[in-house]
C-alpha cells in the first residue's frame, strides 16, 4: 500500500506530542451522558415500526435512494416530510438535507455572495465556518453572544464601507447576514435571540439561527427556540437537524419559497450528491408525527413524554448543581476553599451541560475516571475549544434517571477535589 506522505504523518506525530490526536472511540455501555440523542428517540422501538409501517403501507420497498434529488432520489416521501416540516415549525417551505453538515455548507457556501458581509459568533459549529470559507463573502467572528461586539463590528464595517481604499463594495446591494445558534454546541448557552432580532430589523439584517441542539429540547413540542420565542416570521432561516433530538438522520433549511428554490438551484451539497434513502425520511416523518402527537393517545406520545421529561432532567440536574460544594486544599496557600460545583459550569437550561476545568491533561485525565465509573462523559479538548477553556460536557436524556445524575455529580466532585 502506498504510504503516507511524510507531512501529514507529520502533523499526525504533532498531535500526539500535542496530547490531541483523536482517535474513534470503541462503543460502550456505559451511562450515556455524551450522546444527541436528547429524547431517546434513536433507539425507540415504537417509532423504528411506525416507520417501517409508514413505508409498508405507501408500498415503498427500496433500499437507496439511486440518486441525487435533482435526478432519480427526490423520493415522494420528500414532499411529504417538507410539507410536515413547513407546518410543524410555521415556515412557508423546508428544504430536506442529508446532514447538518451538508445544510450549513450548502446554505453558507451559495447564499452570502461577494459584496456581502457576515457576521457570525465566534463559536459557531465548524460547519457553518466550512460553509463561510467556501462562500465569497466577508465574514467577521464577534464575541460569543455579545451583541455589544456584534453591533461594534457592524460599525467599523459601516464606517469602512464609505472609504474606498478598502475592498468591501459600497453598492447598497450587499446584503448583511448575522449568524448565531440557538443553543451552542460545545457550550450549551443560548443567545439573546430577540436582542438579536431587534438589532437585525434595526440595521436590516438578514438572522440566521441554526437549532440543531434546540430541536426536541424547547417548546411544548419540541418546536425549537425561535418558535418558543415567536421569533419565526423575524429570521431570514432556520438549520434544523434530525441527528439529535429527533433521533434520526438528516437536516432542514427553514425559510421562504424563493430562498428554497435559490438552493434548489445553487446549494452544491445538495445537487452534487445521492439524497436520503426513503427508510429515513420516513423514519423522520415518524419521528414528527410523534412530536406533533394530535393524532396519538397520551400512551402513544412518546416524544411528547420524554419531552417533559428532559425538562424535569435538566431541573433536576441545575438543582443538584447548587447543592454540591467542593472542598479545594490549595498547598501553595496552605489554605482552602468552598466552591459551589455550579461555579465550574457554564450556566445552561438546555440539555448541554459544560464543566470547564482547564488544561487538556487535566480535562482528560478526570474524563477517564469518571468514565471508569461507569458514565460516558466526553472531554473537550483544544483547539477544539479555547485554550484554557477545555471542559467536560454531560449532556442529559430524558432516559437519564435521578440516581445517575446524583452519581455522576458526586464523582465529578470527587474527582475535582482529589486530582
Ligand atoms: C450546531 C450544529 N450545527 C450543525 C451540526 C451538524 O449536524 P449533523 O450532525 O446533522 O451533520 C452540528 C453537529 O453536531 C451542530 O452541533
């Protein structure tokens, strides 16, 4: 076999010198505190029969979906989902997309066009800064979920859009776009999602909020924070994804009908690839239909319940928080504190739940004992994160019970306290 070029194997020696080399790790059975699966919906068995029952009974026995959506792979079951999506999350139209992944780069690599500028928080997921660097846009980072900086940079760019020596178009044709997310990722916070808004119709900007991690998690139904804050008809577009909460695969762009049919036409991830198999569209139409759940009995709503479930997890699990304390000897002081546990947490009502405890070493180290605990809690390392920033993240389930949260807790504490 052909060997690898000796500068990527490089880069490999690097991060392992570095202590980052990523490695895929092996499955486990441990408590689940790391997963996306906010819901358990992915391994609900009610839900993998109501799909299978969706295609039985549209007669549908295909395996792949033969092709991309402009060829042979727009599936019936496409339109079908759309229109659920279109209704469900109050949008004139959905636009289906194999991943999140592929939504957020076909939506930033064609939509921002020379001569726009965007703006976009600094820890936006890296599909939407993959997205970006495809695009021609400007593209200027603001402090994570300050619209102080947000509306600091919009000057200077204003300012400098007058003077000619610098390369930004002055046509009033340049459209302005404000990225942000409705619960970040690696954080677990939101923004403030109407101070955003008022500033984008103060400045005529063009919002767009990807919910990946607010899907499932806000609203009666799961219906995601814009919805929740009645923000929907004031975003440009929504990046809503199926891989988390809604237990399967895939993602939307939520927006008008002309921008679905400008990505129809442009978004390159979505034309230049083989579309989703019919067995996951239905599995998310199955998925949808349960979080609408009109039609169900209360024994049926599965969604429905673990909805109201994580809610009470998450509750549960910010109370504990404020009960926990630490004890920390500090030698170089011969003296000792009493810290609230809550203190190392990045403050979250979502079911993202961020303890920063810096140095990758450190962060690593207490991940593997909390793991040898029998608790899948991943560490989050940099570059991935911000140096000093590195932190576990638990993320909560509405299957995680009260018992495990108290444990993992407890051992977290344990481990902060005896490094
Ligand atoms: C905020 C955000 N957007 C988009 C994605 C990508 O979604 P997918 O996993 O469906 O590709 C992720 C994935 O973790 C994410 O966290």
């Amino acid at each position: 076999m052909t060997r690898l070029p000796k500068k990527l194997q490089d880069k490999l020696v690097q991060r392992d010198v570095q202590n980052t080399l990523r490695h895929l790790p092996e499955a486990n059975n441990l408590v689940d505190f790391s997963s996306n699966d906010y819901l358990g919906l992915s391994r609900d068995a009610k839900l993998f029969q109501r799909a299978s029952q969706l295609l039985a009974e549209r007669g549908i026995l295909q395996n792949g979906a033969t092709g991309s959506r402009l060829l042979s792979g727009n599936h019936s079951l496409y339109s079908e989902l759309e229109a659920k999506l279109s209704e469900f999350h109050q949008t004139e139209s959905a636009l289906v997309f194999n991943s999140g992944y592929d939504a957020n780069i076909g939506f930033f690599g064609s939509v921002p066009q020379r001569g726009d500028v965007v703006f976009y928080d600094e820890f936006i997921h890296a599909s939407i800064r993959d997205g970006i660097k495809m695009g021609n846009a400007k593209a200027y980072k603001f402090k994570h979920n300050d619209i102080g900086d947000l509306q600091r940079k919009y000057q200077i760019e204003f300012q400098r859009r007058g003077d000619d020596s610098i390369e930004i178009p002055k046509s009033s044709t340049g459209v302005v776009y404000v990225i942000t997310e409705s619960v970040f990722s690696m954080d677990g916070d939101s923004p403030e999602l109407k101070a955003f808004v008022r500033f984008c119709q103060k400045n005529r900007c063009h919002l767009v909020v990807d919910e990946a991690h607010a899907v499932g998690v806000f609203g009666i139904n799961g219906q995601g924070l814009v919805q929740t804050l009645e923000l929907h008809d004031a975003v440009f577009a929504r990046i809503i994804t199926f891989g988390k909460a809604v237990g399967c695969h895939g993602a939307a762009i939520l927006g008008s009908k002309n921008l679905k049919n400008y990505l129809v036409n442009f978004a390159r991830s979505l034309i230049y690839t083989t579309a989703m198999p019919p067995h996951s569209l239905a599995t998310v139409l199955a998925s949808y239909e349960n979080l609408t759940a009109s039609r169900l009995t209360s024994d049926e709503q599965i969604a429905q319940n673990q909805i109201v479930n994580l809610s009470e997890t998450i509750a549960y699990f910010n109370h504990k928080l404020k009960l926990l304390h630490l004890h920390l000897e500090d030698a170089s002081k011969a003296s000792s504190s009493d810290d609230g546990l809550d203190s190392y947490f990045i403050p979250s009502v979502s079911a993202i739940h961020c303890c920063v405890l810096p140095g990758n070493e450190r962060v690593r180290a207490i991940s593997e004992k909390i793991q040898k605990a029998g608790f899948d809690v991943k560490a989050i390392l940099s570059p991935t994160v911000p140096k000093g920033k590195e932190r576990l993240r638990i993320c909560l389930h509405s299957f995680n019970t009260h018992e495990e949260i108290d444990n993992v807790l407890q051992t977290l504490s344990f481990c902060i306290q005896n490094p």
